[in-house]
C-alpha cells in the first residue's frame, strides 16, 4: 500500500505543499514546471547522485500577458521523491481513511463519567438547568484501535465517533444523566482536515458548542461555528448560531450570526489583512420556524 509508504516518509507530503504554493502564487504554469522538471530527472537516473542538492530549477509562469522566470532553489532528488506524493496524492487521501464506519458505544445503553473520562475527553461544568447546583457536559472519543492511524513520529489521528453526554447535579455532588448522543459532534475522517470541539457554559446556563475546521492541503478556507443551547421545555433547544469563516491566502472574511429567539440574522463582511477595507454589514429576518431539539441533527449540517 502507497499510503505507508508516505507516512514512513514525511518528507514527502512536503512536496504537495511546495505544489500547492506554487500553484497559489505562480499559477497553474508555475505548478506545472516544477512537476515537469523532476519528470525530466527521471529520465537520467544514473546522473542524479552527481547532482548537486542546490540544483535550480527555472520556474516559468505568465502574468498580464508578459513571459517571466523565477529561479527556485530546489534538490531535484527530493523533487523526484514529492513527486510520487503529488501523483497519488488523492489516492492516498482515499486510503488514509478507515474502512467502515466506527461502532456506536451507546448500543447498550448510556456510558458511566469515568468510561467517558477514560478517553480522551473534554468536560466543563455549570449550571444548565437553573436550579442552582452545577451540573457537567463531557465530549470523549472513544479509542477503538481500528479508527486510529499513527503516525512515525508517534502523533495519533483518531477517528472515532465522539460522544456527547450531558449530566445533571442534585445537592449531594451525585450527577444523573440526562442525554447522551452520538449524531452531534462530526469526527475527524482524514489527516488533512482538522476539527477542533470547545465546550462551554455560560453564566445565563447556556451551553455553547464550537467547531473550528481546519484543512492542511487542498484549501485556503478555515471556518468556525458556534451553537448555543438552552434548557427549556424539558429538553436542549438552539436559540443561536455564529459562523465566521475566512481565506488565509487573500484575508476576505465573513460573519454570520442567527438569533432564533429574536429572529433576525447579521452578515458582516471585511478583510482580516486590509485595515482599510470598509467593513459591511447586513441585517435581515429569519424564517420563523420552531427550535430545533439537540440531536435530531449533526453539527457537521451547519444549515
């Protein structure tokens, strides 16, 4: 299989990065010449050991119709090894995914704290209820060996499915579970994308859920999300949701916030690298609708 290959080899997903830069700022031709050169190098082999590892490569691109050149230190050994990562650099995404879907741990009813707090695991506490004892929100992700990649330098993927369990306090310092879900909080699929959970509860009693994605190759994008929960009726209902995402390569941003309560939405939009651009702003009504219940949806739907 190629994708242990790669992983023995962590030099070589430098190469996806060079290309994407290079793609980013030169354009398509810019990408493209650095790919042809190691393809060129391919063709003497029995020269390459003679080359020095400064070997330059003469990076052609076309802006405003003008023909330029930019000479880009590079060794062509490592350009010949990136380039079997930018070959197969999809199919390797393909395979770095687990097969299957991992198993739910609630099959056989809801799961004690101290089997949450055995994975790993975030919690905070406060009062969600109002009935002033405190009470405790966990997420854990299970670790079930099969859904976990490991790399060489030891850093782990999980892919596990997390869970969500909120808990109520009575007087005596016992909790008591209240709900526990699966289908709430999105799980990591692959090694480029990143999803980072941060739980909170505020001092009205709202529990807030953040997501912030983050994606290492194939995109400038980078987006959070907050969801704000509230006790009432019995159940957990959103009554608010932000949305910020931004590109880490041109600086133009946007952010949304939806009131469900109030029923109006704000769509701000500015340039998080130019000062001087003029920040917009947009208010608009929602659609009235009844409040959705947590857990009838994964957060990962963020309509």
């Amino acid at each position: 299989m190629l994708f242990p290959l790669l992983q023995k080899n962590p030099c070589l997903s430098c190469f996806c990065y060079s290309l994407h830069g290079a793609y980013g700022f030169y354009g398509a031709n810019g990408a493209g010449a650095c790919g042809a050169a190691a393809i060129i190098s391919l063709q003497c082999p029995s020269k390459l050991k003679k080359l020095d590892y400064n070997v330059g490569i003469i990076v052609f691109f076309t802006k405003f119709a003008f023909l330029k050149s930019y000479f880009v230190s590079f060794s062509i050994i490592h350009v010949m090894k990136y380039l079997l990562t930018f070959l197969f650099v999809l199919p390797m995404m393909a395979l770095a995914q687990p097969e299957g879907t991992p198993p739910s741990v609630l099959s056989n009813g809801n799961l004690p704290i101290s089997k949450l707090k055995g994975w790993t695991h975030q919690e905070v506490t406060g009062d969600l209820n109002k009935d002033g004892v405190s009470d405790l929100v966990v997420m854990a992700t299970p670790n079930f060996p099969e859904f976990i990649e490991k790399r060489e330098d030891g850093y782990e993927y999980n892919y596990n499915q997390p869970v969500l369990a909120i808990f109520f306090g009575d007087k005596d310092g016992n909790y008591q579970c209240f709900k526990q879900y699966e289908n709430v909080i999105p799980r990591r699929t692959d090694p480029y994308n990143m999803i980072d959970c941060d739980l909170q509860i505020t001092p009205k009693g709202v529990l807030q859920i953040g997501l912030d994605y983050f994606s290492s190759m194939g995109s400038w994008g980078t987006s959070n999300y907050s969801y704000k929960f509230r006790y009432q009726d019995g159940d957990f209902f959103l009554i608010g949701q932000d949305e910020q995402s931004y590109m880490r390569n041109t600086g133009e941003a946007e952010k949304t916030s939806c009131n469900y309560l109030t029923g109006k939405k704000q769509h701000v939009t500015f340039n998080m690298f130019d000062e001087k651009a003029k920040q917009k702003e947009k208010w608009s009504r929602l659609p009235k609708k009844p409040l959705r219940k947590l857990g009838t949806w994964s957060l990962e739907d963020n309509e």
